[in-house]
C-alpha cells in the first residue's frame, strides 16, 4: 500500500467524523429551540393548568426527537 492510499484513508475517516458532529450539532440545536434565558418569567405564572400540560408534552416530544435523531445518526 502507498503512502497516498494510507494518507486518504485516514482523511476519509476524521472528515465522516467531523460531518457527522456537524450534523448531530445542528439538529440538537434545531431541536432544543430557544434556550431557558430568553424566557419571560411572568409568562410561566399566568399560564393555566392546560397550557403547562402543553408545554410539558411538547417539553416531552423534543426530548423524544432528539432521543430519535441521535438514534438514527448511530445507525
């Protein structure tokens, strides 16, 4: 085997790898939404018991999406 051949190898495997990250990156950040800081407190308080069960599903189906992705990117 040549220098070349060993030398693509290599750069095959660090680019999949480095692609892959990439990917799983943006979807966790797709996923996530906004973060936690750009909440507005007083939002929280006034909600109804049905709009924290709402969140809290959608809360749920994120979690299982991300769970799905990461799965798939293993695959």
């Amino acid at each position: 085997m040549n220098i070349e051949r060993i030398f693509n190898m290599v750069i095959r495997q660090v680019m999949r790898r480095l692609v892959n990250k990439g990917i799983g990156a943006g979807i966790n950040a797709a996923t996530k939404g906004r973060g936690a800081g750009q909440q507005q407190p007083m939002q929280t308080q006034q909600n109804t018991p049905a709009d924290i069960e709402q969140q809290q599903s959608a809360k749920l189906m994120a979690k299982r999406a991300r769970k799905a992705a990461k799965l798939g990117r293993r695959l």
